[in-house]
C-alpha cells in the first residue's frame, strides 16, 4: 500500500513538472487584451502582437510625424514581467508561482499608451503646426477705406489628440486634432464700418530713439483695433504694461521739437449696432 502510495506522488510530482515545463513560458488560458486573445502565446509573441497594436504615427494634412513609443514598449515589458515571473530551475517554488500566476496578473485593463510619452511629442508637434489667426484689417488712404481679409489660425488641441490615440490606438496612422481659428475681426466685421469719425495727427522728435521706439510699440499695439457698439476701450488692456520685458525703453518728454520732424496720423471711424 504504501509503495502505490508512493508511486502515486512520484508520478503526480513527474506531471506536475511536465506539464510546468510545457506551460510555464506561456500566457495562461483566457487572456484577453484590447479585444485580442493571447491565450497560450510565449512572451516574445504577447509582445510582438501588443507592439502591432500601438500606432507608428500621427498625420495632418499631407504631413505624417513618426511618434517614438519606447516608454510605452517598457510599461508593456514590466506588465510582462508579471506574466511570465523569472523562473528558478524549475524547483518547487516555481510551481506555486505558476498556479498562482493567473490570479497575479496586473489587470490588462490597466495597458495603455504612456500618457506622458505622447504628450511631450505633442507639444512639440505644437510649434510646427500652430499658426496664429490674422486679422482681417483696415487702412485710411487717400480718402478712403481700404479693408483686408483676415486668414484663419490653426492650433493643435493637445489633450484631444491624446484622447484619441488613447482610444484608437490600435489604428497604424492617427489623424491629429487641429482646431481653426477665425480671425477677428474678420472681413465680415470689417465690412460694417462706413464713416470716418475723425482722423488726428501728432508730431514727435524722430532723433529720441527710446521715446521713438515706445511710440512704434504702443501704435502697432492700437492699429486695427475695432471696438464694438456699447464697449469700453482701455488703452492699458490693449498696450500692455510698458516694461523692459516688453520692449519699452526709458524716456522723457522734452518740450520743443528740434532736429527732424516725424509724426502719427489717428484715424477713426464708426461701426453701426449689429
């Protein structure tokens, strides 16, 4: 009796080694990960097929930019990593571990394209894409009003994009989210306005660089600007602080004028109610 005994758990030891020894590289049954079944796969086909799944590149227009996953690829290792645990010469710990090894897996559900990978290429794709809006303009000549169609911008909606790489990551190519800008005021806004208010003109001494310069600054600041019906203007909001940061220099007023003569020409006109 004892003899069968022990026959018995020598051959149940001989199978449970055999059959760690034909499982024990292999992703366990029922393995499932963005809708795929890896079930009985080794590592290095688990990961080759999640690495398919991952995007090559991102596309605007006729432009495609390649994005670089390699942070993604590690965080696809170290998930790994607790599905098939390092083996120690198939001893008997080695067992435990593989019949636990179901109930250790970090949940696939928690596989996903690093966030902070994708968002700092992004960012950079930013300065090539982003393209500020131009406003339509306006121009007193000889008389008359001379008007100028604005050009919508383009700016790339970061979190956006993410959220769709996070989504349709398993597509080879996405298309990035770029948002249009329209310009204001555009040549629609433009077209409202009809009188010339008044027009103005000041003179200034063109051989003080500094005060020269603040008066450039603070003009290009106020060109084109359309106040609508009803609103205040505020020459502060619109011109900013005059700071060094800014580009304003010191200067003082002088009285007198002397040497040469340049002058500013104000020009205003009305815009009806909408």
């Amino acid at each position: 009796m004892t003899a069968l005994l022990l026959q018995f758990f020598v051959t149940l030891g001989l199978g449970s080694v055999v059959a760690y020894y034909n499982t024990y590289d292999r992703a366990p049954s029922g393995l499932i990960v963005w809708g795929q079944d890896f079930s009985g796969l080794n590592r290095i086909q688990v990961f080759s097929q999640l690495k398919k799944k991952l995007p090559n590149d991102v596309s605007f227009k006729e432009q495609v930019y390649p994005l670089k996953l390699n942070r993604s690829y590690a965080d696809i290792e170290k998930w790994l990593d607790q599905l098939f645990p390092v083996t120690k010469d198939f001893r008997f710990s080695d067992l435990l571990t593989d019949i636990k090894r179901p109930f250790i897996i970090i949940s696939p559900s928690t596989l996903e394209v690093n966030k902070e990978e994708v968002i700092a290429q992004l960012q950079l794709l930013s300065r090539q894409i982003n393209k500020p809006m131009r406003s339509a303009t306006m121009v007193y000549s000889d008389g008359s009003l001379e008007t100028t169609a604005g050009e919508a911008g383009q700016e790339l909606d970061i979190e956006g994009t993410w959220l769709k790489i996070a989504h349709e990551h398993e597509q080879k190519q996405i298309a990035l989210v770029v948002n249009s800008i329209p310009p204001q005021p555009n040549a629609a806004d433009m077209s409202k306005i009809r009188d010339i208010l008044g027009d103005y003109t000041t003179y200034f001494n063109s051989q003080d660089l500094p005060r020269t310069k603040n008066l450039r600054l603070a003009a290009i600041a106020l060109d084109n600007r359309l106040i609508p019906p009803d609103q205040v203007f505020s020459f502060n909001d619109v011109v900013g602080e005059r700071t060094e940061a800014a580009g304003y220099l010191p200067a003082f007023y002088q009285g007198g004028w002397g040497g040469d003569m340049s002058r500013f020409q104000y020009t205003f006109t009305s815009c009806p109610p909408s």
